[in-house]
C-alpha cells in the first residue's frame, strides 16, 4: 500500500471522493473507515494483525447513484488491486460457466499489473539511459570490435573464413579515425537530447513477443501458454527488426529495458503479498443472486449456489492461481446491489453475517443532479463542452437551462424507470444532437444554450409524459 494513502484520514478521504461523487455522505464515510482500518491494522503486533479482519460493505440502492464509483474512485485513490465483477457472471461449481475463484485470479493479476508498472518506474532513468545509448548506435554505430583484423578468433572461424574476407572486400572500408567516430556520436548524442532527430526513422530491435495462445485447464485457472513453450525450445527471447521514429524508438526501448532489469519473481511474490493484504473485490448486482420470499423454484437453486460458493472466499480462504496460493482473509469485499425486489435478509444468514455494515444510498434529488452537471472535476458540462471546444466551437450553458436539464432528468426519473445519474448522459446526447452533427461545416464560433433550447428539445416528450401520468 502506498505511504500515502497511510497520511489520508477518513475526512480526507471523504474529501478526495467528493471531487468525483455527489451526495452519498454515509457511504463515503463507511468506506473512509475500512480504509482508515486497514492502515490501523498495519500497525498492531503480528500475532493480533492475524486477528484482525476487514469489516466488509453491502451498499443498498438504485442503478446510478453512485456505488461502483465509489469504488472504482476507491481503488484509483489507493492504488490497491482492484476488481469489479458482476455476481450474476459466476455459475455454481459443476455448471457451465465462471466460476467464483476466478475473482481472486483476476484481482492476482491486477496486482501484478499495478506491481509491475511501480517497479518499472523505478527502473526508468536506468532504462532511458540505455534507451538512448541504442538509439545513438542505430544512427552513428560505433566500430564493430575485431573489425581491424586479427586471427581465428574462434573453431569455426576457419570455415567461414574465405567468406568473411570477401564480404569484408566487398564493403566499404571506414576511414575514420577512433576519435572522430567517438566526435560524431557525441553530436548525434546531443542532437538527441535536444529534440531534433525525434522525426528520424531509424531501425530498432525489439523483442519479438507473438500472440500466446491460451489453454485454460480446468477450474483452476491454470493456463499453458502454447507460445512459451516453442520460446523456451528455440532458446529464449527473440528478437525482430522494426522502423519506427526517434521519438518512438525511445519509448519502447525504455520500457524493453526497464522490463529486462526488473525480477518477474520478486515482483510476483510481492503482488500476491499487495493481494492478500489491500486488494479490494467489488461484488456487484448481489442481489440478483439472492432468492425471494416467492421465488423457490428453477434457477433458485443455482442462485444460492452461487452464494455458497462466495461464502468460503468472503470468510478467508486458501485459492490456487498459477502464481501460487492467495489467502483471502484480508481482501476487502464490497457487495452492491439494487434491492428492488429481494432484500439484504434473503441472503443465506451466513452470508449475511459476512457483510456486517450496511449503507443504504439515497435517490437523486433535482439538486444533486446539477451538482453532478457542475462540480465534480469530471463533471459532464466541463466535458461536453472540451469535445465542442476541439472543432474550434465555445459552449456555454445558461444557469436556467442547467436548472431545467436538472428538472427533467428528476422527471424522467420519477415518471419512468430510475436510472440515476446515467440520465443525465441521456438528456444529453439528445440536447446536443444536432449541434455535433452541425458543428464541423457551421460558421458559428460561440453557442448558447437557454432554457428555451432546452424545452425546446424536450416538449414533445415531457407532453407524452404528462397526459400518461393523468391518464394513469
């Protein structure tokens, strides 16, 4: 975990998820504390740190009020491995289909992506170093060693012999002095790092890494990598000769390089370590697995299937991946659902029990929704309006017409199905429609858009909702 999520307190923590999400103050707040717990547990003697385990979440709510966010916003702020799945993928053991485990696989490779990448970073002034050595080369080679004659260097040498001084014949003999090669390099070095040749073409070797194909055997998630074998018989890494420019050629020779100084084995030890102890699964549609009341028959079966298969995994256990065993005592689980026609109790009790705090997420006011249109950083006015700004075309939006985009989208909400805050990106689409079909060949620089745009846009379909309702 990094040093700087250990500083954050869970007012922080609180503050940083308030740049992305609005409202949900009891959700961020019950999140804030299992992180704050985690940094808290770091800190007790070994033999109580054991002792300890994550206080996992169930978050209750509609579609699009902000659950997933708050995670994925989590996990970004954390940089801890990370997984989202959606319960309604998994199948009970013996069925066709995911089967629970592959949860922990995924969140395994996450963490050695994340791993990884902070291990390359640290390699990268090395690597650029070498990157710009080969690149120095490709321009201006240095004299090839021995190219100044010399015996049989080696028992073949004798063979091919008569070969090699006729293709040394046969090419031109380089004139210049040690010093001046040496002159030219410098140049070429200089040139390099002041920017000049990065439209160069030059030609580089890169690793030759081919498509591997998979075989996944069985449940266990142990696959072969066909490609790895063949490597392995043709005796290691191959290379292959590619044109790119400058600029390019530095960016994959330094992630070539930095990717050959660093230890796959040290860095797969500590991610299943990052794994066991800060890795965070995000269970969504939860509920969709959980039986109601009148629903006991057919696929009820498999769904509480599923839900015993979670239990041993969300208690702590032991899961095979190809990297080696992972515990899973420590992950932290958040379950979320919609809960609109089950409820949290038609979870089998154990599972229950395994989800101790609960958060029930609120529904959209009018007022929320034109904070979401505003304030976040993120916020969906700031990038409709960057997308308009790349064809050379200013948007602005009036105070009344985010005031009324705000009001319909309550509207819509409340009269048809409630999707949340994805409304928002529907009313859009359409208010903006189009003005991004226009935009390219229109003349105009600036656009306005008032209220009355925005009703403009939206009378037919806020009539039909008005006569359904009286109607109904």
């Amino acid at each position: 975990m990094s040093n700087a999520l250990y500083q954050l307190t869970p007012k922080e923590i609180v503050a940083e998820l308030d740049k992305y999400i609005i409202g949900q103050d009891q959700a961020k707040k019950s999140v804030a504390v299992a992180l704050r717990n985690r940094y808290r547990r770091s800190l007790l003697p070994d033999e109580m740190r054991e002792e300890v385990t994550p206080k996992n979440i169930l978050m209750m709510g509609p579609t699009g009020v902000g659950k997933t966010e708050i995670a994925r916003r989590l996990s970004k702020l954390m940089d801890a491995p990370f997984v989202k799945v959606e319960a309604t993928k998994f199948t009970e053991v013996g069925y066709v289909g995911r089967d629970v485990d592959s949860m922990i696989r995924d969140l395994v490779e996450a963490s050695i992506r994340i791993t990884k990448q902070n291990r390359l970073e640290e390699k990268y002034a090395v690597a650029e170093d070498i990157a710009e050595e080969k690149i120095v080369d490709a321009i201006a080679p240095a004299r090839k060693k021995g190219s100044s004659g010399g015996g049989i260097k080696g028992p073949f040498d004798f063979i091919m012999g008569g070969q090699q001084n006729q293709q040394q014949q046969n090419e031109p003999k380089d004139e210049r002095t040690d010093s001046e090669i040496e002159l030219t390099r410098e140049q070429v070095r200089t040139q390099l790092r002041e920017g000049k040749l990065d439209d160069q073409y030059i030609e580089i070797d890169v690793n030759d890494n081919p498509q591997q194909n998979q075989l996944d055997v069985g449940n266990e998630g142990m696959s072969i990598a066909i490609g790895n074998i063949f490597d392995a018989m043709g005796g290691g890494q191959r290379t292959k000769k590619k044109k790119a420019r400058v600029k390019d050629a530095r960016k994959i020779l330094r992630e070539q390089e930095a990717s050959n100084l660093i230890d796959m084995d040290q860095v797969i030890s500590e991610a299943l370590e990052n794994a066991e102890q800060n890795g965070i699964i995000f269970i969504d549609e939860i509920d969709k697995i959980a039986s109601g009341s009148g629903m006991r028959s057919g696929a009820d079966v498999s769904r509480e299937g599923v839900q015993r298969d979670i239990l041993p995994i969300v208690e702590g256990s032991v899961v095979n991946t190809k990297h080696g065993p992972v515990k899973t005592d420590h992950v932290l689980f958040i379950g979320a659902g919609a809960f609109h026609t089950t409820k949290p109790t038609d979870l089998i009790p154990e599972l229950q029990g395994r989800f101790p705090i609960r958060v029930e997420l609120e529904n959209l006011t009018k007022d929320a929704f034109r904070q979401i249109l505003t304030v976040p950083e993120n916020a969906l006015l700031k990038q409709q309006k960057m997308l308009i700004e790349t064809e050379g075309v200013k948007l602005d939006f009036e105070e009344d017409a985010i005031d009324e985009i705000a009001e319909i989208a309550f509207m819509m909400n409340s009269q048809a199905e409630n999707i949340g805050a994805r409304r928002l990106h529907t009313i859009m689409e359409k208010l903006l429609e189009d003005i991004s079909f226009e935009i390219p060949d229109t003349s105009r620089s600036e656009i306005v858009i008032d209220k009355a745009y925005v009703l403009d846009k939206f009378a037919d379909r806020i009539a039909e909702d008005d006569v359904d309702r009286f109607i109904l």
